[in-house]
DNA sequence: GTGGCTGCAAAACCTTTGCACACAA
DNA sequence: TTGTGTGCAAAGGTTTTGCAGCCAC
C-alpha cells in the first residue's frame, strides 16, 4: 500500500502522490515528469509544477529513481532497491531492463587505487533493437 | 596540428575552432560550452552561440565527444579514440580517468539476449574524493 | 489550527535557431 | 566569388520558484 510508503518518510498523503506512485508502479519503463502528469491528469486534478515537486521529493526520500538522460529529460521509476540497468533503442526509445551488474567488483579496484569512496554508478547502454533493425533493412 | 584536423574534415580553419580545439587539448577534464566560453572571450572574440555550434559541429565529426552529466549541463572533450570512462567526486566534481572498459563481454552477451545491435554505453562512476573525505571528517 | 502541499504564472536555465553579415577557400 | 561560419537577439524546451490559497493531520 502506497500509503504506507509516504508515512514511512514523514510525507502526507495526497492524491496527487498516490497517483503519480500508482502509475509508475504500473509502468514497466521509467517515465518523464511530462509523461506522468499527463496521464495522471485524466482522473487527478493536478499541475504540471506538482509533478515535478512530487517527483523530486519522492525521489530524495529515495522511493523513486531520477535519471537524467541522454535527450536531456529526466526520467523517474520506482526504486526497486535492485541495482539494475538498461538498454536504450537510439531509434524508437524502447527500453530493456538487464539483469545484473558487472560493475561491483571494478568499484572495488577503483576505491583501492584512487582513494574514492564510491556511491553509486551509471550505466546504460544504447543500439539499435530488432524491430528497428527490421525497418532500416526493409 | 589542429589546423589539420580541421582539414581532414572538411572543416574551414577559423580562429574560433582553433581556440575551442587549444582549451580542450589543455584540458585534462571535459568541460561545458560556458566554461570554454569564458576562457576562449579573453583572447579570441566570440560569441556563446558560435562556441555551442562549434562545439556540435566537432563533436558530430567525432573529433570531441559530448556528453551529457548529471547536473543538466553537457560536457565535451577532446575524442581520444581510446574508450575511456571516468569517476566523478559528487561534492567537488573532480573528475579522475578510469583505464580499460570492463564492457565489452557483456555487450556481446546482450546482443545475443535481446537481439539488439549495440552502438555504445555509458558509464560513470560517482563517489567522493579522498581530499572531500577528508573535509568531512574535519 | 498549522505547516506542509498545491495551483498558477512567471522566471530560470541551458541550448538552439533565424537572419544578415563576414570571412576562409 | 561562394558557401560556410559568425554575431546578435530571440525563441525553444525542460525544470524551478514565489506567493497565495488549500488541505491532511
């Protein structure tokens, strides 16, 4: 229950972030501010500057992921708490999810030879996926 | 000699692009349209709008690569055609170079998975520096 | 009742673009 | 000369913010 979710972090609850929670739970694919509030905007009566506030406050409590990306939108999903990545279509935008990360035992040579103290990475990766291969081969 | 780089591409030498080449030849870290804005005005007239179109200019000539951050801006450096990543410090965005790419395997993997034709990734490790570390413990 | 949440509109921010002029080849 | 490159100013798109009113607790 997404309720609980918001009282866990001191956040009331309102309609607007049991709406904007619901639909990103229900979508598979992060999604932007302007997608959300669109969509959310068909049952809920909300502003687009609510979005972007809900968001970002969702995201600090860390109940939601905020990446910005390579088209220079910032995208949201829920956080899963599983470390995961992605691999982008350049063409269409499609957007599969990859199982596992390579990355922690290279974090771990990292911390010895610079002395960082590592918090995080990203990762995703880009091509071109079947469907679009199709096309441009048609 | 940039002024061949220029040439190879068809590009006309212009004091402009020679300046921006000069800075990000000097630079061993990638940086934004503002940041080599303001060193390039102190010698060469220009203006911001030229240094952007410049900017996507080279990089679309694959002589510098651009790359968009995490704090909104896009960066650019120099292409050295070494597949390089790097590790960001999150409070005094140092930036320190990350030898060899741990990728490659697992992109052949992908491609298998999904069926996807890989063009590239992105990867960027963040952390905080030992010199930050240690501010913080003070 | 009170402080957090919201709507609206305006601004901020980085980046792109239109048009006329300037300059490299 | 010719077409590419540039300056200036204005617009573009996404995201943030100020302020007054509203609502969850």
């Amino acid at each position: 229950m997404n309720e609980n979710i918001l009282k866990s972090t001191d956040l009331k609850t309102t309609k607007s972030r049991l709406a904007i929670l619901l639909i990103l739970e229900k979508s598979s694919v992060p999604m932007t501010a302007e997608d959300i509030y669109s969509i959310v905007v068909k049952d809920v009566h909300m502003s687009l500057s609510t979005t972007y506030r809900t968001l970002g406050t969702l995201s600090e409590k860390g109940i939601l992921l905020k990446n910005l990306s390579r088209d220079g939108k910032t995208y949201y999903q829920i956080n899963s708490h599983q470390h995961k990545h992605q691999l982008v279509c350049t063409l269409c935008n499609d957007v599969v999810p990859i199982d596992g990360c390579p990355l922690t035992k290279l974090e771990e040579n990292l911390t010895q030879q610079t002395g960082f103290t590592i918090t995080g990475h990203s990762l995703e990766f880009f091509g071109i996926c079947p469907k679009c291969t199709k096309h441009i081969k048609e």
